[in-house]
C-alpha cells in the first residue's frame, strides 16, 4: 500500500510562508515524510528557484502546476498523476493544502492505516467537527476529479467527488492541525488530544517529528517533474 503526499501551493507566497522557521513546504513535506507518506510532490510555481532551494536536501518531487484557468481540481490532479508516475502502484493521495502547517505526522500515520481498511472511501480529518486537511483521496477517484469543474474550490472538488459516489468517512484524530492553518501561530494551537491508539487496529510506532529537526544531509534535490505534463490535458 502505497499513500503519496500532494502539497499544494496556490502561489508562491504560500509555498514559502514561515512555518515555525522553516518554509511551509518544507515543514509539510517533512511530516508527511515523517508520517510515512511516499512519494511527496509539491505542487508550485517556482520563477526563480525558491521552492527547489527551501526543499533542498528532502526526499520530494517538484512539479509545475497545471495551467491555472483550468481550477484547483487541475492542481490536485496534477499531483496525483506526478506521484503515480513517481511510484509505480500509489493507490492513493494525500492533498494537502501548503496553508495546513502544523498537521503532526501521527495524523498521516492514521489516515494511511485507516487507508489500508477502506481502500476506496475518501478519508477527512475532523476536529470539533470541522472537517479539515490533508484528505486522503485513491486514486480509484482519479477520473472524477478530473472531470471536476474549473470553477470549483477546493472544498466543492470534494463534495462534487462525494456526489459522483466516492464513499466519503470523516474521522476524528485529534490533530487541531487539520482545520487550524498557518495563520495561527503554533504557539497558540489547541492541545493535540489524541489518538492514544492507533485507529486502525494495530501498533505501530508514531512517526518522529522530522520538522522539529535540523538538516544534517547533503543538499541534493528535489527531484523536478516533468514540465511538459503540466499541459499534457489542454
């Protein structure tokens, strides 16, 4: 079984906002590393080499977005695509919105567990009832996503995928991360609260917050997708 992470960035701005020191990017794609989520893309624009060198050193590819008339649902399935390419046999996808900073990666651990138990529902962190982000898509919804129109933001891609039949579980991880974004300084997050066990029936260990440790590896990377599959569909 394999979940890739799909970090997406509307702007560059967003790619690169403080998260606690580190690029926003960067931080995302270390806890979602850390979670256990392979491959991980980003999803941006990069004029001049920014985002290639605030992810240096990390295991992640970085692609082109899909022309931006075409919507968010372009972008997600952009990622998408990148990470099936990356890894033969992903069968699904964490999008995860560049905002969502300060998700823990015991979050991406359970929604990968929870994968493994139903393999084709989309799976939506809540917290106090708020469904949040990363949602874990299979790729089994590529098709739909795909037809989703331009115009559609980001939570009307997921209810147009739930309308089109994509069984849809919202599950409570604790993780005020997932509905908080970056706009609230980490400091004044609410208390993660669990869960104590893991939600899919089984031990494990929880993911080492990777974030929360500098970088001590040669700087090589990130891997740079293809440019022209950004087009490919117009």
């Amino acid at each position: 079984m394999t979940v890739a992470a799909v970090v997406l960035a509307a702007s560059l701005e967003s790619a690169l906002a403080d998260a606690d020191g580190s690029p926003a990017v960067r931080r995302i794609s270390d806890v979602a590393g850390s979670g256990g989520a392979s491959p991980i893309v980003v999803v941006s624009f990069d004029p001049d080499g920014t985002v290639a060198t605030a992810l240096a050193g990390a295991p992640v590819t970085l692609a082109e977005p899909a022309p931006a008339e075409r919507g968010p649902a372009a972008q997600m399935a952009r990622g998408a695509e990148v990470a099936g390419a990356e890894i033969t046999g992903t069968d699904a996808v964490l999008l995860w919105p560049a905002r969502m900073t300060w998700v823990g990666p015991e979050t991406i651990t359970s929604l990968i567990e929870l994968h493994g138990t139903s393999p084709d529902a989309l799976l939506r962190p809540v917290w106090h009832g708020d469904p949040g982000w990363p949602v874990l898509v299979p790729l089994t919804a590529l098709a739909a996503l795909r037809s989703v129109g331009p115009d559609r933001m980001p939570p009307d891609v997921l209810a147009d995928l739930i309308a089109a039949g994509i069984p849809d579980r919202l599950v409570d991880l604790g993780d005020p991360g997932v509905a908080i974004d970056g706009r609230t300084p980490r400091s004044e997050l609410p208390a993660y609260v669990g869960p104590e066990h893991p939600v899919a029936g089984h031990t494990h260990e929880w993911g080492a917050a990777q974030a929360e440790e500098p970088d001590d590896g040669p700087l090589e990377g990130p891997t740079l997708a293809p440019f022209g599959q950004a087009a490919e569909a117009d």
